[in-house]
C-alpha cells in the first residue's frame, strides 16, 4: 500500500510538472514583477520625503537575489507571457441573417458602444453564413465562424425552427477568454454591463444570469434563469486554473476517495460536460435554456434583472438604473421612440 501511494505521489508531481510548469512560471514571473514594482515605489517615496541622503542610502539595498530574474522555463524571458489579453469580452451568436438580425445586431453594437463599452464585441457566428456590416459597426469586433448544434425541437414550437440552432450557444464555453459575457442579438444597451459585472458576479460560481420573471409568472418556474444574459468563465481558463490548486492539494495531503473524486471533477470541463449532455435541450420548451438551468440548478448566481430587463409588457418598463434591455427592437422603439436617439437608418424589412 505503502509502495502505491509512493508511485501515485510521484505520477502526480509528474503530472503536475509536465501540465502546469509553464502557468507556474507565468504566475512567479507576474510575482517577481509586482514585488520589484512596489520595491521602486517605496525607493521613490523614501527619496521624495527624504531627500539626496536617503536615496543614496537606497542604492546601497539591493534587491533580494531571487527577483533579480524572472523564472523562466530555460528561455531568456523578460516578460511574462500574457495569455489573455482580454479579462471581460461580450459576446452575441447569429444563427440567421435576414435583415430583421442584421438590424438587431446594428442596434446591439451601436448602443454598446454608445453605453461607452470600449472593449472587444465576439460575434459567434454559424460557419455557412455570411455576414456583411458596414465599417462603422466593426471597429474592435470579432467575427468568429462557429459549428452549429442542432437538436430536435418540440411541435408546440411551430414555424421557429431556427430555435433547434440555439445549443449553438455551447460553443461560448469553448472560447479562449477569462470571463465571457454573453448576450441575444435582440438586446438594446443603456449602459455598460461590465463595470458591475465585476463587482457583483462571483468568481466560484459557474455561471451568472438574471431570474426569468416571465416563467416565473407563466410557467411558476423559481429559480430559473434566463439564457438570454450569461456569464461564465470558458475552461481554456478555469479548468487549468482549478486543477492546478487540486493538484497542489493533492500533493501535500494524503490520498483519500474523496481526494480522486475532487481530482476527477477538476479535470471534467464543462464544454465536454455539455456536449455529453445534449439530450437535456431535446424538444424542450425553452431548449439550451431548459438545459442549463437543469445541470447547473445550484451552480448559478442570480444578478439584478437591470442587466437583462425583459417582458416590458408586463413589468413597469425601462427606469433610471436599466442597463440592458431584452426584446425585439420594433417594440422597444414603439413604446421608447427616442431611446436610441441618433440610431444610423436601418435596413427596411421584406
């Protein structure tokens, strides 16, 4: 016994080793830096409140030998390598492009950028459409052809087919972002999300989303979130991240059942867990929606509905604290009609 836990002991730090060295060095590197960075701070500080004497005085510290240098993996390494330049991106998916979703997505980008959101917009697209913007719509936009996932919708759908398309929006989890924010097409933007994002969405929790007032009322759903707003954080990010900490658990405390199962989990990433579990959204009603909220029931964080304010028919409408407002934009402008002020002319619909 004594020999099996030596040999899976040593498995692991290989493991380990072999997976994370690279993260490791990236973080020490990050480290040494922000250390060398306060260690100058407090050099300047000591030299403007003191004068000539105490900066002399600081020429003689030398800063400690092991952040001389950045760690590095046996390359010459000055800088750490950044992996993602983006912290918080917004997304939208297009399944269609008839004129109805090419003026929604003008109108999603427009009030984004008007709501002064000044960072990347990824439009996850599916890979045998086309779609043509004009330039003043594309600045700092991503275009990004994705595979479509289809899945048989129920009959009570009707003419919607274009709704079996929409575990298309799975393919966000596969995105190499720190943190996505992904919002429908038919979203007009009253102010940027992202600064109370950061605040308010948890770091642990896997996704955060706004309650569905509509199936609450009509279908007496709790707790139920509404696929139209979420935010998640993609596995090319959290499942290195979270396996890194298990397995540095692992390797300094014994190892118990419980310990594999935590080591199991963490290597499980959610796109996968998705994808094998497809057959959640199978002619539901409200099809990725349904299923969702079906495997990560006690895994979300419910922000306030001002980050996807729906159903305006049966609320009290758009008021002060509105970020984003959820639905079609020919309603919107018929109850707001000077919500969007200088909106570009839109495309007439056939």
């Amino acid at each position: 016994m004594a020999q099996l836990a030596s040999l899976l002991w040593t498995l692991l730090n290989i493991l380990f080793f072999y997976l994370f060295h690279e993260e490791f060095v990236k973080v020490m590197n990050t480290r040494r830096l922000q250390e060398k960075k306060v260690w100058s701070r407090q050099r300047n500080g000591r030299h403007s409140r003191y004068g000539a004497n105490a900066m002399n005085m600081a020429r003689t510290y030398r800063y400690p030998t092991h952040s001389n240098k950045l760690v590095t993996s046996g390359k010459v390494n000055h800088q750490p390598r950044v992996v993602l330049q983006d912290d918080y991106v917004i997304a939208t998916l297009v399944t269609e492009t008839n004129a109805k979703y090419r003026n929604a997505l003008r109108i999603f980008i427009f009030s984004l950028r008007k709501a002064k959101y000044k960072g990347k917009i990824v439009i996850l697209i599916a890979r045998n459409l086309e779609l043509k913007l004009e330039e003043e719509y594309m600045k700092n936009v991503l275009i990004q052809p994705v595979d479509v996932f289809e899945v048989p919708i129920g009959e009570h759908l009707g003419p919607n087919r274009h709704y079996s398309k929409l575990l298309t929006k799975l393919q966000l989890w596969n995105l190499k972002y720190k943190h996505v924010v992904y919002y429908d097409t038919d979203i007009i933007f009253l102010k940027n999300p992202i600064p109370g994002i950061k605040r308010e969405c948890p770091e642990h929790k896997k996704i955060c989303a706004v309650v569905d007032e509509g199936a609450k009322i009509y279908f007496h759903k709790d707790n139920y979130m509404n696929a139209g707003f979420l935010v998640i954080q993609p596995n090319e990010v959290t499942s290195t991240h979270s396996l890194t900490h298990t397995l540095a658990y692992l390797l300094t405390h014994s190892l118990t059942h419980t310990h594999t199962r935590l080591l199991t989990h963490s290597l499980q990433e959610d796109y996968q867990y998705l994808l094998k579990n497809r057959q959640h959204a199978e002619r539901k009603a409200f099809v990725e929606q349904d299923m969702l909220n079906t495997l990560f029931k006690n895994d979300w964080f419910s922000l306030s509905p001002t980050y996807n304010h729906m159903h305006l028919s049966v609320t009290n409408g758009i008021n002060e604290e509105t970020i984003a407002v959820h639905e079609k934009y020919w309603i919107v402008h018929r109850m707001y009609p000077n919500l969007l002020g200088n909106l570009p002319s839109l495309e007439p619909l056939s």
